[in-house]
C-alpha cells in the first residue's frame, strides 16, 4: 500500500508538472553505502556483534534441549512435583530465549536500532548531498531506487549515484578549494552530468571529434606525401647533377689524358 502511495505521489507530481519540462534523477542508497569505507567498516564489525549473539541463541538452544531430552528420560523416576519444577524450569528458559531473541534481533532489537545509528549520519550526509545537486542541477523529483518506491525501469543516465559518492568523498577529504580550484571542479562536474545525461550528444561529439582527427590525420597524410614527393624529387635532381659533374671530370681527365699521349708520341716521332 505505502508503494503504490509513493508512486501515486510521484505520478501525480510528475502530472503536474507537465507544462514545463521535468528533470527526474535517482540514488541508488544501498550501492552508495557499499561503496563507503566507514559503513562497510562498522558493517563488519555489526555483522560480527549479531553473529556472537546467534551463537549465544545457539548454545542456550542446545542447552534447554538437553533438559528436555534429560526429562524425558528422567521423567519414569520423578515425582510429578520435580517433573513439574523441571517444565517450569524449561518454560522460563524458553521465554528468556524468546526474549533474547526479540533484544538481539526483534523489530526495536539491538540489530536494528545499531544499524539505524551506523546508517543515520551518513544517510543525513547523503540527503544533504542530494538536496544540493537537486538545486545547483534543477532537478525536480529525486528519488531513492533502494526505497519502498518500486521502480520498474530506470535509464542508467538518470542514476546520480557516483555524483554523490564523489561529493562523500570530496567531503571525507576535508580538503579547502581556492575560488579557481572551485570553478575549475564546478565546470568539470557540470560536464560530467551533462554528458551523463546526455549520451546522444555525447556520441556525436565523439563522431565530430573522430571526423575531425581523422580530416587531420588525412591532411597530415597528404603534407608528408608532399614533403616525401618534394624530397624525392630534390634527391633525384642531386643525383643527376651529381652524374653530369662526374661524367664531365670524367671527360676531362680522357681529354687531358688524350692530349697527354700525343705529346708523348710527337715527342717519340722527332729525330
């Protein structure tokens, strides 16, 4: 019943809000109380306190057990007064058990009112949070998926989850921000919800930035083709001055040779 109150509640908010639009976001409570080092820590040491207590239940289980078991094979050789002592004997262990049970792990048991007070501040931390975003993002209903409201299907990039968490940790830090270092986390938060919330344009920002590194890549391509078309060129060009000036010293050192050896057989042919 409280469920479909709840829901009720939020339809008919969300209703109401139809002639404007409508920002809706959720918390996820019990993955963000996992994910917190000082609850997971008190937790364990929760969970070790009601796994004593079971076995205390245990044991004084066992025990009235063993006075059962011994009366009834006692029972032939008792008078009724001593079998009666020994019933009420039982009965009163039973309901200490029974009362036990119901201090330990009753709805106002140990178990719970120690949990609330684990849970309690940081849930206090959390609805701070929570109630800050809402108003630095305009959300106008955030809701708890944890909670008795029944959410059917949640889009993941409503769930502000991991927001929180780094706005507990941020707050765990106690770490002094200049009015720069501020703006520089508010810009930087406020990029992470938009792109959160909006992945359709986050995919083409990522399509507009792959073209664009591509057209550059493209461009780079075409330039060192230039350059390596230039460089060929200036080589080849090189080269062929450098065969030119050998080919002439070639033909100069034949034609000095050349006339080299025919002073030399002038030189002979005289008398």
């Amino acid at each position: 019943m409280k469920k479909i109150l709840v829901l009720f509640f939020a339809l008919n908010c969300i209703l109401l809000q139809a002639q404007k639009t409508t920002k809706i976001g959720y918390i996820d409570m019990d993955y963000i109380l996992t994910k917190v080092p000082e609850y997971a820590e008190a937790k364990n040491q929760l969970e070790q306190k009601a796994s004593a207590w079971k076995q205390e239940i245990e044991t004084k289980k066992n025990e009235i057990n063993k006075l059962k078991q011994s009366l009834s094979t006692d029972k032939v050789l008792l008078t009724k007064e001593l079998i009666s002592e020994k019933e009420e004997e039982i009965k009163n262990l039973e309901k200490d058990l029974l009362d036990y049970q119901q201090k330990r792990f009753g709805p106002q048991g140990d178990l719970i009112l120690q949990k609330s007070a684990l849970i309690k501040p940081i849930q206090d931390q959390i609805f701070n949070i929570v109630q800050d975003i809402a108003v630095k993002r305009n959300y106008d209903f955030i809701f708890d998926k944890s909670s008795d409201l029944t959410m059917l299907f949640t889009a993941e990039r409503f769930d502000i989850s991991d927001f929180v968490l780094k706005e507990l940790a941020r707050a765990g830090k106690k770490v002094e921000l200049s009015k720069k270092q501020q703006k520089v986390q508010d810009q930087k938060d406020i990029k992470e919800f938009d792109d959160k919330e909006n992945p359709e344009a986050v995919k083409k920002e990522k399509e507009k930035e792959e073209k664009n590194q591509a057209t550059k890549e493209e461009r780079e391509r075409k330039i060192q083709e230039r350059k390596d078309l230039i460089a060929a060129k200036k080589k080849e060009a090189e080269e062929k001055r450098a065969a030119i000036i050998k080919e002439r010293e070639e033909n100069r050192q034949k034609l000095i040779e050349e006339q080299k050896a025919k002073k030399e057989a002038l030189k002979n042919k005289k008398p």
